[in-house]
C-alpha cells in the first residue's frame, strides 16, 4: 500500500487516455477504495494481462512555431 500512496504522490498531471482517467481522480480516492486499486494492479502485474484500452494512446503532434505546419517533419511529439 505504501508503495502505491508513494507513487500517486509522485504522478504528474498529464494528458488523460482513453480510459478518460486523471491522475488527480486517483489521487483523491476514498482511502477505503485504495485496496481494491491495489488488488486490481498487482492482479495486473501477477498475470501481465493488461486491460486493453491501456495499450491505446493518443499521439498529438504539436507544430513547431514559425514552421509549416502540414509538413510532418515540423513536429514535435
């Protein structure tokens, strides 16, 4: 349990995925639902299979500035 309060702790906001889950939700969990989370990721870990929507991410270049943007060399990711 100490390892997943420290590891929430440490999580950066970022750009949510398809599961459409922030960080910050995670964060704020009721401390009686911090089991369950747990149970389900080292359940994950124990067997490696992973939920299928967390082998999707959404790529967004980001163009850079002063360049044309429709030539893909121009980016970012």
């Amino acid at each position: 349990m100490d390892e997943l309060l420290d590891s929430l702790a440490k999580s950066s906001d970022s750009t949510v995925g398809p599961d459409d889950i922030h960080y910050q939700m995670l964060k704020h969990l009721p401390s009686d639902v911090l089991p369950s989370l747990l149970n389900t990721l080292n359940n994950i870990w124990l067997t490696g299979k992973f939920p299928p929507s967390w082998r999707q991410s959404h790529i967004v270049p980001i163009p850079k500035a002063g360049k044309d943007s429709s030539d893909p060399s121009h980016t970012d990711l």
